[in-house]
C-alpha cells in the first residue's frame, strides 16, 4: 500500500486507541509506526538485483517482528520527544505495535505478497482485497485522523476507521463475485482451473484483472463487477507458463544463485516469457497495458562472464495510468464487456 495510506491508518489507530494516555503524540507514534515496516527499501546490493524483491515486504513485514520494530520506534520517540516521561513506555509500544501490525496487514490485502508468517513460513500473503493505490480508503482515514486531532476528539478517526473497514469487508465481497466470474468464464470455455488470481485494477475495486492457468497456460481477462449490476468479462489473451524445465540451456547454465527460482516465488509463480521481447521472464500479474501482456518488470539472465547473473527490467516509468480508459472500464462504457 501506498505510503500515505499506511501514516493515515496507523495515526487513525493510535490517537483512537491511545489519544486519552498518549494526546497527539498516539496519532504521531502511530503514523511513523506504520511507516517502519518499510525501511526494507534500503536493503539491496548491487550484485544481486533480486535482493531487494526478496527482503521487501519481508521480515520487517512479519508478525513476529512487530513487537521489535514497534519497540524501536517508541524508543526513538522516547528519546527524542519525552524523556521527562519514561512510564509512558507500555502505552507508547503498544501504540506503535498496533500501529506496525496495521501496516503488515494492510499489505498483505494487495496483491504483492507479504510474508506475514516469517521465519516459520516463507508464503507471501495477498489476498487481493484492495488496489495498492486505492483513494477511497485513504480519504476515509485522511478525514478521519485529521478532524480528530483538530479537534481533540477521537470519534472521527473512529469514524474514519469504520468507513475503511466497510470498504475493506466490500473489497472482499468484491473479489469472491469476481473470482466466481473466472470461474463461470474458464467453464464455458472448457476450461479446467488448477489456480486462479483476481486482483483489483488502481485506485477501484470494480474492474479486475484475472489469471488462471488451464493446460499449462495463463489466461488473463479483465472482469468488471459492478456494484449494482451483474459481472461482464472483457476477453483477453493467454501465454504459456514458464517453469524451470522451460528455461533454455544458456539459461540454465547461467541460473547459479537460484535467479529463477527466486523470481518465481517473488511472482507467485505467475511467470511468462514477454511477447515482446523472449529473453525477459516477466512477472504476469501485472501488466503495462490492457490491451495485451506487456510486462511491467522481470529478470533477463546475462551473457557468460557478466559481474550479475540476471538483469532486473523494472518499466514502472513507463507506465501510463490510462485513467480515461479505466474510467469507461468502471462506469461500463467500455463497449468491448460483454455479459457472462
């Protein structure tokens, strides 16, 4: 999830639970809290590019390691801020271990993948609830924490806590109509689902971009459930998946540190060769455009005798947010839907 997002809710659940013990320090605390998580940017090398998609959203993203990262922001709170004050310390961690917590969880319901569960589990949790970018949910705790700390009064970040959860919980009832549209799509194609993704498209939680894999190929189409009508299915285009039998022998040759394998669980698995361009294993889920699979980043293996084994094709610049494409996409003017 976006930044700002993360500071809103985190300052929405500190000054709501704290505000009485902690004053505007709860919303303060809270806010950097639930931006911790995300000090794992910094965590790259230049030898290995996969580095940073490894450790991103990683440990400082677990569960286990709240009670740690929340102990180290309200240290450095403490040290910065109140050192008059040092019996403030167990409301102040447990605010920003509520706070941090809000963090991994508010992730883990994009589609990214966060490893929640680490060190006893290496699983990437998504559960594809909400864009990453998704303004409703975001102006609800803005509101919220905003007019609550202006007026010294909790209830509006309470109120603006609930409005996020309604529209998470829609998220949710969202997504099961649209995987339950995948579904219905793949059988009147005679299609068999051995798995499936739906994931919300920016910034709404009607249109959706979907995958399954039938037959050793992924099929993408785009689902627009509407909230008041029935869901409709633009049609897209399918590729093979690529496994590790599918690498080709310089590949191969050249796959030491794992690259693959790595890229592979990075990208839940969702890996096809660009159309564009064979030499790059892309990562499926997303795409710079609708009309056909254009990768927004993957790895390129490197000629024999290269410092790196892989190359890291990340086109995020280039990608054009298309917003009155995707406008005719929500509001069902897009005349290429057709009903299921």
């Amino acid at each position: 999830m976006d930044p700002l997002t993360h500071i809103a809710l985190g300052a929405s659940l500190g000054y709501a639970g704290f505000g009485r013990r902690l004053g505007r320090h709860a919303a303060t605390a809270g806010g950097l809290a639930a931006f911790a998580p995300d000090a794992d940017i910094f965590i790259s090398s230049a030898t290995d590019p996969l580095l940073a998609i490894e450790y991103h959203r990683g440990f400082t993203h677990a569960v286990a390691f709240a009670p740690v990262g929340a102990a180290v922001v309200a240290a450095l709170w403490l040290l910065h801020r109140d050192r008059r004050t040092p019996a403030r310390w167990l409301p102040l961690w447990l605010c920003s271990l509520v706070a941090y917590i809000s963090h991994e969880l508010l992730d883990a319901a994009t589609s990214y993948g966060t490893r929640l569960w680490w060190p006893l589990s290496d699983h990437r949790e998504g559960w594809d609830l909400i864009s990453i970018i998704d303004p409703p949910i975001t102006l609800a705790l803005l509101a919220g924490i905003a007019w609550a700390v202006v007026r010294r009064n909790m209830k509006p970040s309470v109120l603006g806590l609930a409005a996020a959860a309604l529209y998470l919980g829609f998220g949710a009832v969202q997504h099961g109509r649209a995987v339950n549209a995948v579904r219905q799509i793949a059988r009147a194609r005679g299609h068999t689902v051995t798995r499936l993704e739906a994931m919300p498209t920016m910034a709404n939680n009607v249109v959706w971009r979907a995958l399954y894999l039938h037959d050793g190929r992924i099929h993408s189409d785009r689902i627009r459930v509407g909230w008041f009508s029935a869901p409709t299915v633009r049609e897209g285009w399918s590729l093979p998946v690529v496994g590790p039998a599918n690498l080709s022998s310089a590949e191969k040759s050249r796959d030491t540190r794992r690259s693959f394998a790595r890229f592979a669980w990075f990208s839940e698995n969702w890996v096809g060769r660009s159309p564009a361009d064979a030499t790059v294993l892309a990562d499926m889920r997303y795409s710079l455009s609708s009309e056909a699979f254009d990768p927004i980043w993957g790895i390129r293996f490197t000629p024999p005798g290269s410092p790196n084994e892989v190359e890291w094709i990340n086109r995020t610049r280039n990608r054009d947010l298309g917003l009155r494409p995707l406008w005719d996409e929500m509001t069902g003017r897009d005349p290429r839907f057709r009903p299921l």
